[in-house]
C-alpha cells in the first residue's frame, strides 16, 4: 500500500475545487491541522481541511451566544469540511483570529511551489554534477544557503562519494545550520577519507596518509594514533 505524504496530499487537495459554506454560500479556505489532537485525542483525520473563515457566516455569528449560554464560556463554531467528501461538521475557535494561523492562502501555496520547483531544479543540477564527478559545483550547492535544505542534504552526501581530499576542509568547518546536514557532512569526511586512504593529523589536523608513521606537515610522530 502506498502511503501519501503530506505534501502530496496538498497538492491534490490544490486541484479540487474549494467547497461553499452550506450557512452561508462562502469559498472555504484550506486549513493545515495543527499538531495537536482536540475532542476525543484521535487526530483530525487528514493534514488539511477546508474551513470557513468568513465572519458574517451564520454558524460563526450564532456561535458566540450558543456556547456563552450553553457553556458560559467564550467561544464559537467554524464550518468545517474533510477534503473530497459531502462531510460538513464544526471547528471550536476562542477568538475571532482563533485557527487562522493555519490558512494556508495564496502567498504561502507560492512559496511551496516556488521551494518545490527549487528543489526539483536543484536535484537535477546534482545528478549531472554527480555523473560528471564535478564535486566543486557540488560543494558550492551544499554551501548555498539559499538552496533548499533537501538539495543541501543530498550534497552533502554525495561528496562522501565523488567528493576529493581538498572538501573536507570546508566540510568539517562549515556549520550549516541544520543538524541533518552537519551530520551529513560529517559522514562524508570519514567516506572520503576511507576512498582515499588518508585521515587527519591528531596534532595539526592536516591531511596525511592513512599509513603514515610521521607527519609531514608538523614532523610529530603518528604511528599508533
């Protein structure tokens, strides 16, 4: 069985028409579940719904008196919608800003096309540089902050494969600001160093010859360290 991740879930949730609110004939707005479970503790169901954010809709406004009188306690309802499904039920909110922190509107659907083209466009870059063995222009992505942290990570390990002795340096000095990556990283620097056959002066941290018994860098003696 193929389990469907959540970016994948968005995007088909992008191709469907967005659902009207049956209380009061509004487009609904797509909603990123928060982490954490409400009512009976056994999730939302799906990563999106579609809900209604439009304040004059009749369910919202009615919300308010209903739950004060009923419960004495400040709050409403919002019209809720499972993506591809008829199934209308009612979200809690506290406040009127109350769930709107999880819209997920046009600029935020940009941003996540523009960091998926991004990444598609960065990976492809990956495979020629790694056919063509260039471990320079693969340094230079994972060294660019500005790619996506998926191009980042799998520079990072491919230079482990095709990268040579001279990209340790930067591999073990670099902080990337990401622990997946500078673990990456770190894995690399021990691959190259088993390709090539060399390891690290425990005195000057040169690169000398795995099977080197003196340093030529700093004349200490290695052997046995």
């Amino acid at each position: 069985m193929t389990i469907e991740t959540k970016e994948q879930y968005l995007e088909r949730i992008l191709e469907q028409d967005k659902p009207i609110c049956p209380h009061c004939s509004q487009e609904m707005s797509i909603w990123e579940v928060p982490p954490i479970t409400f009512s009976d503790g056994l999730g939302w169901g799906a990563p999106y719904l579609f809900i209604c954010f439009n304040d004059d809709c009749s369910m919202y406004k009615k919300g308010w008196k209903d739950i004060e009188e009923k419960f004495a306690h400040k709050a409403s309802y919002r019209c809720m919608n499972y993506p591809g499904t008829d199934q209308y039920e009612c979200i809690p909110v506290f406040s009127p800003m109350g769930a709107k922190g999880q819209i997920v509107d046009n600029e935020v659907m940009l941003a996540e096309e523009q960091l998926k083209e991004a990444t598609k466009r960065g990976f492809a870059m990956l495979a020629d540089f790694y056919v063509s063995k260039n471990w320079v222009e693969v340094l230079k992505l994972l060294l660019d902050p500005t790619e996506p942290a998926r191009v980042r990570l799998k520079a990072a390990e491919m230079l482990g494969d095709i990268g040579d002795v001279e990209a340790i340096e930067p591999l073990k000095s670099y902080n990337f600001g990401n622990p997946l990556i500078n673990e990456q990283a770190e894995k690399s620097v021990s691959a190259i160093h088993a390709r090539h056959f060399t390891r690290e002066c425990p005195f000057c941290a040169e690169i000398i010859k795995q099977r080197a018994k003196v340093c030529k860098h700093c004349s200490k003696d290695v052997a046995g360290e």
